[in-house]
C-alpha cells in the first residue's frame, strides 16, 4: 500500500507551505505495515472524509490523502483535521 | 438529492443546503443533529458534525439581530470572572492535554504555557472593560488553551470549544503563542459566539479579518498604542529565524507582511480589484480578509485615538448585530456603518469618514 498525505492551510492559509509525506508499507516491518493499513483503510477513511469537522472551527488544516492499494486503485480524501481522529494524527506525526 | 433522483426525504428538498449550513453553525443541539443529518444525506455538501451543548448562541433577550450584545448590556463588568485552564499536549494530538495552570496559580516557567495563559487574560480583559463581554461566549465561559499540541506543528486553531497552539517546526515558525494569535483565536470564539460567519469565501474572510482586528487591538491596548504609534502586524516574530519577513499578515500593508524563497510572497490584496478567487484556503479566507483588515486600518487612521475606542466599537456593536452567516464583505460593510450611526449619528464625521474607508477598499456603501 502507498500512502501520500498532504496538509495545507491553518492559521497561515497559504502561507503555510503544504506538508507532504509518503510512505510505501512495503518498506516497513510487518507490525508496523499492519498498524498502516488498518490506520489508512480506504473505507475508514471514506467514513472519515464525510464529517466535514466542526463548523465553528477557524484555522483547522485540511489533509489531502491518498492510499494506493495492492490492487493498484488510487482512493483519494479530503479530511479537516478535526474529524481525523488523535491516534492517527499521532501516526501522521511520526512518519 | 433533489435534482433526477427522487427524493425520500421532503424537508430535505425544501431547505437548501447553505440554510442547513447555517441551522448546523447556529442551531441548538437538536436542531444541529437534524441539519447534519440532512446535509449528510445531500451528496453536494458534507455532513457537519454536531458536538456543542450549547449552539453557540447567547439568548437575544427579545431583540431582533442582536445576540450578544443585549444579553449582557447591563451586566456590571465587575461580576466578570476570568477562568484560566492551560494544558500541554505533550506533543500529542488529544486535546486538551495535562492541565498545569489554573486561574490563580503561579508562572510554570514554561515559556507557552505562562504566555498562553498571560494572553488569555489580556484578551478576557479587552473583552470586558471595553465591550462589557464576560469571556468569549458572554456567559464568563473557562478560556482553555493546550500548548505544545502535537509535534513541529506549524498552526494555531480555534476548534469550536477551545485553543491550540503548536510549537512550530522551528524552520518556518518558531511559536504561537504571541498575543495578536492569541487575541485572533480566542476572538474566533466570539464570532462563533455572536452568531457564527461560515468559514467560506467571503464570509470565512470577514470572520478571519474580526479575528485579525481584535487581534492587533489586544496588542495595542496591551501596549497603550494609539493607532499611529502601532505596527498593525498579525503574528509578529511568529516566523523562523530564517525567513524573511516580519510577521504573517500587515493590516497597514496587506502583500508585504513577507517575501521569501520559502513561502513566497504575502498573497493578501488590499482592494476588491484584486481579490483572490480561489478554491484553496476555504476560498481564500487568510487571503482576502486582507481588504476588510486594511478597511479597519485606515478608519483608524481617519479617526485616531486607540483602535478600540471608536473603530472597535463599531466594529462590536457591528459584529453583534449583523445576524447573517453568509455576509458578504458589502453586508458587513453596511452593517457597520449602521452601527457608526446608532453610536455617532447618521451624517456624523465617524460615519462619514468609514464609508470613505470602505469605498477606498472598493466597496460602496
Ligand atoms: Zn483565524
């Protein structure tokens, strides 16, 4: 599974220069290969691209993220960074 | 939903998506649930989640397109209770994180934890003595901050309910806890709370120009500035050592806050000649609330004195009686100016002169 993620925006707006990170599970352990895919399961993640986050926040960041599975097929979501839940946010952090 | 496809649902015909976005900014939790609900089932917009209690609205006390305002207009401001609760996130994403200061106890020696929590206080006191706001929500609601939120994170939010600031990745920011951020989310808080403006566009832009405002002017009563003597910046010295710049936003002077080979140039306009359309930065929020920022500028040139004597006041009274979501940038333009007749007069050389501003922003009113 390849694993692009883009964050833009916040308080900056464009400023901010996007962040970018990219990840091929292949190249991991396989513990942390595991812990990749059931963090980045395109279906989780559709789930997660449908809650468009608070409508009161200001200044939350917008993440652009695509899973390429093993079958070859691009699922592309775009998450406001508070509907994407803390553990995953931790995991993008350590990538 | 409504187009070739039948529809099961008919209320969700007959309500069009920006009145859902509006009923799920602005309604009471049953009302958000049911907004969201409808909105989820609509493939064009995205389902909008409902967490508040509270709706985000202070009862108007029986008057029409005032919230806040009327709420607490004879509220003694010495009944205002500041309640401090700074946390560290530890570097986490959960929030808030470990408390480690309260309203009362002493620096921790952190150096964003105590100027988290000194900022809040600033801002609570703006709130009060000037616009006889008790806290952000006009309810004397506890100002909650988390520091170190997540790891090199290069933001500051508002999520609805409290603060955050990141530590910076040290390469293009270095911290945020320097007051004007603090003032722009804590008075994100107040717009949310005196009726919301959806964080789109034009509204979006007008929300982010308040917070800016109210941002550089809990600098400047913090500092005792009258409006010729201040710098106007948005996120002074927030920046990293390397970039070249002096802060995030000018109000003075939208488009020269920076020029770096690293963010490039400050892409804020100054005039609706030149507004950015856009879809990136939720239409251009942080980009075109310059032109409203550089329309409070130059008020506050015309007027002098301190920025929120006169132009803030406007500014509030505007804020809390504009009840439209959706303003646009000539909506909240108007909406001043009535607010500089209510406290000036119609004909009045404040009124006069702030329409000369906007026009010279563009915008005829
Ligand atoms: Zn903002």
């Amino acid at each position: 599974m390849l694993i692009e993620i883009v964050s833009s925006g916040g308080f900056g707006g464009v400023t901010t220069p996007p962040k970018k990170l990219h990840m091929d599970t292949a190249a991991t352990s396989e513990e942390k290969r595991q812990a990749y895919c059931d963090a980045f399961d395109p279906d989780a993640l559709s789930n997660l691209s449908l809650d468009g986050g608070n409508p009161n926040a200001a200044d939350l960041a917008l993440y652009t993220i695509s899973v390429t599975d093993d079958q070859g097929q691009e699922h592309v979501f775009q998450i406001q960074e508070d509907a994407i839940p803390d553990e995953l946010l931790d995991l993008i952090d350590g990538m | 939903m409504c187009g070739p496809t039948p529809c099961h649902n008919p209320v969700n015909c007959i309500i069009p998506p920006h009145m859902l976005r509006v009923m799920a900014l602005r309604g009471d939790t049953s009302v958000q649930k049911m907004a969201k609900s409808m909105l989820k089932q609509n493939e064009s917009v995205r389902e909008e989640r409902a967490e508040h209690t509270s709706g985000g609205m202070v009862p108007n006390a029986g008057r029409q397109g005032a919230f806040v305002t009327s709420a607490l207009a004879f509220m003694d401001t010495r009944t205002h209770t500041c309640d401090r609760q700074i946390y560290d996130g530890d570097n986490k994403a959960s929030l808030p994180g470990t408390p480690v200061r309260t309203e009362g106890q002493d620096p921790t020696g952190d150096p964003e934890v105590d100027r988290a929590y000194d900022g809040a206080g600033v801002v609570f006191d703006l709130c009060s003595h000037e616009f006889n706001r008790n806290s952000l929500d006009g309810n004397g609601m506890p100002l909650k901050a988390t520091v170190h939120h997540r790891s090199k994170y290069n933001n500051a939010f508002w999520n609805g309910e409290q603060m955050a600031y990141g530590d910076g990745d040290g390469e293009i920011f270095q911290t945020f806890t320097e007051l004007s951020v603090i003032g722009h989310e804590m008075f994100h808080g107040v717009v949310q709370f005196s009726g919301g403006l959806i964080y789109q566009g034009q509204s979006g832009a007008l929300n982010e120009s308040i917070a800016d405002v109210f941002g550089t002017m809990t600098v400047q009563r913090h500092l005792d500035q009258d409006v010729y003597g201040a710098d106007w910046l948005v996120g002074k010295g927030i920046l990293g050592p390397n970039i070249n710049g002096v802060a995030l936003r000018s109000m003075k002077a939208p488009g020269t806050a920076y020029s770096d080979s690293l963010l490039g140039q400050d892409p804020q306009p100054f005039h609706m000649d030149v507004y950015v359309d856009t879809t990136s930065d939720n239409g251009g929020v942080h980009i075109n609330s310059g032109i409203p920022n550089h329309a409070f500028y130059l008020y506050c040139m015309y007027v002098g004195g301190k920025s929120w004597e006169k132009p803030g006041q406007i500014w509030y009274r505007a804020l809390q009686q504009i009840n439209n979501p959706m303003a646009t940038f000539g909506d909240w333009a108007a909406e001043t100016l009535d607010a500089a007749i209510e406290i000036h007069g119609t004909g009045s050389w404040e009124y006069l002169m702030l329409r000369r501003a906007w026009r010279l922003v563009g915008i005829a009113v």
